[in-house]
C-alpha cells in the first residue's frame, strides 16, 4: 500500500484499522473514537485484540471452572488441554518459585521430604497440607494465594500472543507500551504482595540483605546498597516488558522480511525476474517454519513472563 512505502514496521505497528486482504478492500474501516470522562480518545486494533484475549480467557476458565465447581472432572480434549496447562503453571511454576517461607522448600520433589507434595491429574481444586510445618488446614499451598495472578499472567499474554499468528489481526505484545503496562501491574502486585507479608516499611527494608555489619560500616554501605537493589527492582520488570516485546516483534519483523522477498522479486524493475520461481516457494516454505517456530515462542514466552512474575513474587514475599 502506498501509505506504507519504506515503513517496513507498519505490520507490527499499532493502528487505527485492521488490515485486510485486498479483494476485502486492503483496510477496515477506521475503527470509532470514544468519550470518557470529557476527553476523546481513538480505539487501536492493539485495544480491540487486548478484549478479544480478555473474552478468550475468562470464556474458557468460566467453562473450565464450572466444571470443577461441581465436583466432576473435565471431560474432553478441549477442556483437558486447557486444565493441563493451569496445572502445569500451578504445580511446575507458581509452587516451586514462590515457595512456602520454609527452610525446606528447597528440598528437591521425589526426595520423600517435601514441604507440601504436588497433586496431578485433574484435581486442580485441591491442594496439600503439612501439618509438621505449620501450615494451616486449608488444603491449599501457601503459594496458591497468588496464583490467580501467575495464571493471569500466562494465559493473557498466551491469547495475546496467538492472536498474532492468525492473519490480518496482530500480537498487542508486539508493541512496547502494552509490556511495559503489564510490567508495571506486575510491579505493583510484587510490592502489595511483599507489604501484605512483610508490612509496607518492612518490605523496603528488607530489599537490604542481613549483614553483620560494624555500626559504621553499616551506616555507609546499606544505604548504597539499598539504592542498588531499588533500582535492580526496577530494572528486572523494565527487562521483563522488553524481554516479550522484543521476541513476539523480531518474530514478526522475520516473518515480513521473509515475505517481502516475494514482493521484491517480482517488481517490474527486478534484474533477474527468473529468480522468482526460485525466490517465491523458498520464501513460502520459510514463512510456514518460522511461523511453526513463532507457535512455540507464544508459549515460551507467556510461560517465562508468569515464571519470573512468580519469582518476584517469591523474593518479595520471601525476602531471605
């Protein structure tokens, strides 16, 4: 499109349309402004996507829930894939990063010490108890507190990952200040949760590791230290926006790149218009591995943003 000449970014960008194929039109028609609050603003294909994944998970965990609400099993692939996956983040992400608070949390599962044992199969509503430890009766595991969370986390930006492999839509990840609102949430649900525990002053304090320190040297170098690990807070969820953006846009950005070899072989002012037969399936067959490898990263990447979600949780809560 002639809008698009030399923006080579405009795919992963957002915008105020949907792109469509060209017997479609090209675009959609320009998505409509809104009111709030006497201010008007413009509704973005990346705002529209965001919905469309919020809808995704709360239509299939509403599915998912009331079936575990009534006491029976989930029957069937669709529903099966789905509860595999809370309870792989549960049991394998959320458990081990947050831990207990105890000292023997860092025991190794199938060693027969275990603070509170996993559970597997379909029963995602119940959990473990320890009772030689403390922990309350209320078969759950002390981590399952911020499992909504972690859950959250995961499946959102699994939906707002996909959605960018179906065609003409995009992945609201793919652009910079989506991360960096999701960074900042997690932020502040790391900081709530760390006061929640530990109380708001003492969790500030504790950024500071016990130190047996002579009263002067100590008066020097914990603040200094406090300052670093201050801004190591903020430094790590600054990574972890960049961290999604920059995978779910290169891999996009590739995808394009391959596909525009097609569309450059065949410009009338291409030297070797032979080379097109060649260029075109090669680019094909090279977009559908990418596009296979893209699946994967989708995964990868929502699993790695609700592990380290959970492991700032887990610091937070358990500043040791």
């Amino acid at each position: 499109m002639a809008e698009h000449a030399g923006d080579v970014f405009h795919h992963v960008r957002d915008a105020t349309h949907f792109e469509l194929p060209q017997f479609l039109g090209g675009v959609s028609p320009e998505l409509p402004r809104f009111v709030l609050m006497g201010h008007t603003y413009q509704l973005t294909k990346f705002m529209v996507l965001q919905v469309v994944a919020g809808l995704l998970t709360l239509a299939i965990f509403w599915g998912l829930s009331r079936h575990i609400r009534a006491g029976r099993p989930a029957r069937g692939r669709f529903w099966n894939f789905w509860e595999m996956l809370a309870v792989a983040i549960r049991d394998d992400v959320a458990r081990p990063a947050i831990g207990t608070g105890h000292h023997h949390e860092d025991i190794s599962p199938g060693d027969g010490h275990n603070d509170i044992p996993h559970s597997h199969g379909t029963d995602l509503q119940h959990g473990a108890t320890d009772h030689g430890h403390g922990i309350e009766d209320t078969g759950l595991h002390p981590a399952d507190k911020y499992l909504p969370y972690v859950w959250s986390c995961f499946f959102y930006v699994l939906f707002c990952n996909l959605l960018g492999a179906v065609p003409w839509l995009g992945s609201a990840t793919g652009h910079l200040a989506v991360t960096i609102a999701f960074a900042v949430v997690t932020l502040i649900v790391v900081i709530k949760s760390g006061a929640e525990k530990l109380g708001f002053l003492g969790f500030w304090k504790a950024l500071v590791p016990s130190m047996d320190l002579p009263g002067a040297m100590a008066y020097a170098l914990k603040p200094m230290i406090w300052v670093i690990e201050f801004v190591g807070l903020i430094i790590k969820h600054g990574v972890l926006a960049v961290r999604l953006f920059a995978n779910i846009m290169a891999g996009h950005t590739v995808i394009a790149v391959i596909l525009g070899y097609i569309a450059l072989a065949g410009a009338p002012e291409f030297p070797y218009p032979a080379l097109f037969w060649l260029i075109m399936p090669a680019s094909i067959f090279g977009q559908i591995g990418i596009g296979m490898l893209e699946l994967f990263v989708a995964f990868l990447q929502a699993y790695v943003f609700a592990f380290l979600a959970a492991l700032f949780i887990g610091a937070a809560v358990h500043p040791h």
